[in-house]
C-alpha cells in the first residue's frame, strides 16, 4: 500500500536514463500518490553511446554536445513520470560522465570518478538536508552493473544519508532474478521484437531471497515506457520491451525491486515509507 501524501523520498543516479529504467514507476507511483519526489543526477552522460544515427555527431568523439541534448531528454522523462523536482549533482554541468573504468574519459578533470569524494558527499548532502526526504534511494556497492558512475553514487549516497539528520531508510534498487526471467520467458513468445532476447542470467540481477521490497508498478508501466521513449539517444522501445545500444531486448515487468540497505524493515516490503511513523 502506497503512503499518503506528504512523505518524502529522494532518487539518487548516475546519468540521465538511470532513474526511469531502475526506478521510472516507482517514481511515478509515488509522485502520484501525492509525495515529494526528487531525482538527483550526477552527471549528464556525455560518454553515452548514440541510437538514432542522425544523433551520431553529438557523441563525444565529434561535437561533444550530448549531455546538453540528455538534459532535454530528462527533462521529458521527468514531465511523464511527474517527480517534484530534479537537481543535478553540484549544479548541471559540474561532474562528467566518467566512461568505463580504463577509458580515457575516466581521467577526464570532471569526471565523476576524479572528483573528491568528501565534496560529492557535501553536495549531496546539502541537498538532503535542504529537502529533508525520509527515504533515499540509489545503486547497491556494485552500482548494479559495475559502472563506475554509479559505484561512485552509491558511495555518495550512503555517506551523504548516514549524515542527514532526516533520512530513516535507505534502499538500493536491483532486478529481480525471478521477475527477470519470467519476463524473458514472455518475451520469447513475442513475435516481430527488433531486439536480441538474451539467455537466462545474461543481465544483471539479484537473487530473490536478498529483494526486501517490490513496488507495484502495474498501474505506472504504461508512464514508464513513456519516459524511457524521452531518452530516445540512449533507448529504443518496442513493447513490451526495451533496448539499450547493445540491441539486447529487456523486459518491463510489473514491480520494481528494492534492498533495505539502512533503516527499521518492518512494513517496507511493498512500500518505501511502511511502518514509518509520519
């Protein structure tokens, strides 16, 4: 059961795109459910791979103006799933997308990765503190899938949140193994999908028994491919699935999954704010 209105939760991520593909309908079920819904990025993805080959000259390696182009792009996202407000970490532009560990762009003076992480935590705790949220939300230590952006994220958040006077729980969000292969095993039943399906166990998931909290998300699916079609640079989607650049087909499914990482666990399977005391 989803709290009234008036509670507060707060979404830390990566780049833009993360917030809808990990979080899009939980974000919007809270959201309309009345909550105060903020999303904090970290950077702007500029290292991004591009889809649409009209798109092509904005990467990196030739005009260099992606990350202002996905800035449009989240903000379309965000208009679709109806967060409060978004904030950029240290003010847009401030910290780069930081590629894959070895490459060059993870040396870059903005990356993420360069930066200091006692300043990151700073501005992110300045944050919290100004918006005061009860929940916080962001990747487990593996940063889901290994980047280093979103390993770095998580850092952040976990210190920033274990010094703000007003957070009482902590989540990371994962995939469900369970829920990833059911969706996997629907999706080859699909005919005339543009996307690899892959085999069982070739995307990144966590394993069921360690999932504390699944979020409903049946009535937001349809908010969710929404906004993942705003991120159109980084996504393509053909329902009732997704890609990335890499073609490989993921499934959308009906709840969104969560890790208590920090806080009273009772009463949060299947809500971020229950059993907490308003």
């Amino acid at each position: 059961m989803i709290s009234p209105a008036g509670r507060r939760v707060l979404f830390v991520h990566a780049h833009p795109d993360d917030e809808t593909i990990t979080t899009g309908g939980t974000i919007a079920r809270y959201a309309a459910a009345g909550a105060h819904v903020t999303v904090v990025t970290c950077t702007l993805g500029e290292e991004g791979e591009i889809i649409p080959p009209a798109l092509e000259q904005l990467g990196a390696w030739a005009a260099d103006q992606l990350g202002g182009y996905r800035a449009g792009e989240l903000a379309a996202a965000g208009a679709a799933l109806g967060w409060t407000e978004h904030h950029y970490l240290g003010g847009i532009g401030r910290w780069r997308d930081s590629g894959m560990a070895g490459t060059p762009s993870a040396e870059h003076p903005r990356a993420l990765v360069k930066g200091s992480v006692e300043e990151q935590t700073g501005q992110l705790l300045a944050v919290l503190e100004e918006l005061r949220p009860e929940v916080v939300v962001t990747y487990d230590s593996f940063g889901g899938y290994g980047h280093p952006d979103h390993i770095r994220a998580h850092e952040i958040t976990m210190a920033a949140a274990a010094r703000a006077s007003s957070v009482r729980r902590v989540f990371h969000t994962v995939s469900s193994a369970g829920a990833t292969a059911r969706g996997l095993e629907a999706l080859r039943q699909v005919g005339g999908l543009p996307f690899r399906v892959p085999a069982d166990g070739e995307l990144p998931t966590v394993a069921d028994e360690h999932i504390t909290t699944a979020i409903d998300i049946t009535g937001q699916v349809r908010v969710k491919l929404a906004a993942l079609r705003a991120h159109a640079t980084q996504v393509s989607v053909h329902e009732p699935a997704f890609a990335l650049s890499n073609g490989i087909a993921q499934p959308v499914p009906a709840a969104e999954y969560f890790v208590l990482a920090d806080g009273p666990a009772a009463g949060a399977d299947d809500d971020l704010f229950g059993g907490l005391d308003p």
